[in-house]
C-alpha cells in the first residue's frame, strides 16, 4: 500500500529533486497533492515552480494549491543568492501551462488529513502552512501520521546565521507550533544533509540519463552547488531536501537518535535556532527523531535510478 504524503514546499533546487524523487515512486508514494508555501523565493515563484516540475514529471495529476505568501509573525525574507531570482535558476523548463488548484493550501491540507486514515507530511520549507493548519485545526495534530521536515542544525550550526537553518530562521514561531503539536516528527537536519554532497561525478550521472528530468537536475545542481562550494570550500553542494523522500522510500539510508528539540523565538541572536537535547540533559521527553548519519552512495543510487524512471 503506497504511503499518502503532502508535500509542502518552496521550490528551490533541493526542493525540485525531491519532489521529483517522490512523484517517481508511485509504487510507493501516493502524493496527495502539494503545497507551496514562500521561502527561498516569493509564493508566486514557488507556486509556479511547483507546477513547472509536476509537468516535468509527467504527473499533472497532483494538485498543487498555493499557500502562505508570508511567515506568521516576521517578515518575508528569501534566499536568490543562493537559488536564483527563479528558485529554480539551472533548470531551463517551459513556463507552465498548468495552473494552482482552486482553494489556499491551509484549507487543502486540514481538509485531506481530517478526510484521511494516514497521512504522512513532508515539508521541505518554512513550516508556515503547517503552523496556520494546526492553530485552525489542532485536531490535526492527532491524525497525522508522522511529519518529515528538513530544518534545522545542532553540532552543524546555522547556514542563515550562526544559530540558525534557512527553513527555520524564515518562520521560527511556525516550526515552535509544530515542534509542540505532539505529532511525531523526523528531523533532517543540516547535520545530515551536508553530508549529502553532489560531486561532478554524480551531476554527470544525472545529465547521462538522456532524459528531460535528469538534464534539468543537473542544470539545477551545478547552479546552485556554487554558493555552498564557495561558502564552504567544499566539493560539491549539500542536497538538503531529497533527505527527507529518501528517508520515506529507504529509510535505512539514513540514522540518527530521538531527542528533545526546542525552538528559540525570543533572542535575535540565536532566533530560529533548533535547541537539540542531544546528551539528555534535562527531562524533557525526545519530541523528534534526529538525523544525522546518511549513506551518501545509496542516496544518489537512488535518486539517479528514480530520476533515470521520468
Ligand atoms: O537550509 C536549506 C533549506 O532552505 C532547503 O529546504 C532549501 O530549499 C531552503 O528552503
Ligand atoms: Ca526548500
């Protein structure tokens, strides 16, 4: 039985490829619909980039319903340095020709998880459109099955500021109401996906797939694998978000430990920093489960094998 997921998302490379990994498995994942929320670009951005990889796909058959255009207390800020002014700069598709579904994101997901047994949310942004669901709806909180998100860093520190991850630092007070809402969270976190490098090697075995879907992911990578390459001073660019499909399709890629993570949303220092409880030192029950080990050959094993499917 495939496992029904939403994805929420703001499109972004990283972002491309996995939802590009999940609507290339539909053996065993049922995507319900994606949701676009704004981040690394503005929601109109997001939205429209969302629809330009479902054709890229083929699988126009997933909605995709527009979300929040602004985190819930602080303002916008987004991320063209590293992506581009497109979100998706390296792609080189079409415009769309497809269009967002009738109603907003928010409506979309408290009406599907309330309408289903089981549903597995994937969020690859700030948690804005999950947050706003969850204050409308708590009753949510109680029938989601498990929210894999990618946010956050402990021991890898921030990439946004020294305490904070992008997706996090964009919405902190949104991902303090997910991280209290008692559903049970996986977290992909900087610790993890900076393990997840590109290399030429493996951005050549996307483009040698001869397909549409494997020429567009290379573009994507080697624009935005720069900023980290520079930042870093490393080899390749970390692969955050296709952490969090793999995790659904191979999870024994990955380990980590289940913790206490808490969110800063009062210091502007270290706003938006996830407070992992690594060691145990207090008595706070883990409320996530933490990773941070990957195994870097079998994730682009699988990816190149489900991109090379499109
Ligand atoms: O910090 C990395 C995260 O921020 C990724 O999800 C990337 O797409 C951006 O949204
Ligand atoms: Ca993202």
């Amino acid at each position: 039985m495939a496992c029904k997921i939403i994805i929420d998302t703001d499109p972004g490379q990283d972002d491309a490829v996995a939802l590009l990994l999940a609507l290339a498995s539909p053996d065993e994942l049922e995507v319900l619909g994606i949701t676009s929320v704004a981040g690394n670009v503005p929601l109109e951005l997001t939205t429209r980039n969302a629809l330009m990889l479902a054709e890229l796909a083929g699988r126009t058959d997933v909605p995709v319903y527009a979300g929040c255009e602004r985190p819930t207390v602080r303002p916008l800020i987004t991320a063209e340095y590293v992506h581009g002014v497109s979100g998706i700069d390296g792609a080189n598709l079409p415009d769309p020709t497809t269009v967002p579904a009738d109603g907003h994101a928010v409506d979309f997901l408290i009406e599907t998880v309330m309408g289903n047994e089981v549903t597995t949310l994937c969020t690859l942004g700030p948690l804005t459109n999950i947050a706003v669901a969850l204050e409308r709806e708590p009753a949510i909180a109680s029938r989601v099955d498990e929210l894999v998100l990618m946010g956050g860093g402990f021991f890898e520190g921030g990439n946004t500021t020294p305490a904070a991850e992008f997706n996090i630092y964009v919405d902190p007070e949104a991902a303090a109401i997910v991280f209290t809402s008692g559903i049970p969270l996986v977290m992909m976190p900087l610790d993890v996906t900076h393990k997840a490098l590109t290399s030429r090697a493996n951005v050549e075995a996307f483009r040698a797939l001869g397909n549409a879907a494997g020429h567009s992911v290379a573009g994507m990578l080697e624009f935005m694998e720069r900023f980290d390459m520079e930042r870093y001073g490393i080899d390749g660019g970390p692969l955050h978000d296709p952490c969090v499909i793999a995790y659904l399709l191979e999870p024994e890629l990955f380990s980590g430990r289940d913790c206490y993570v808490a969110i800063e949303t009062e210091s502007e220092l270290t706003m938006g920093m996830t407070v992992v409880d690594w060691w145990r030192l207090t008595d706070n029950e883990p409320n996530c489960l933490v990773m941070n080990q990957i195994d870097n050959d079998g994730f682009f094993r699988l990816l190149t094998e489900r991109i090379g499917l499109l």
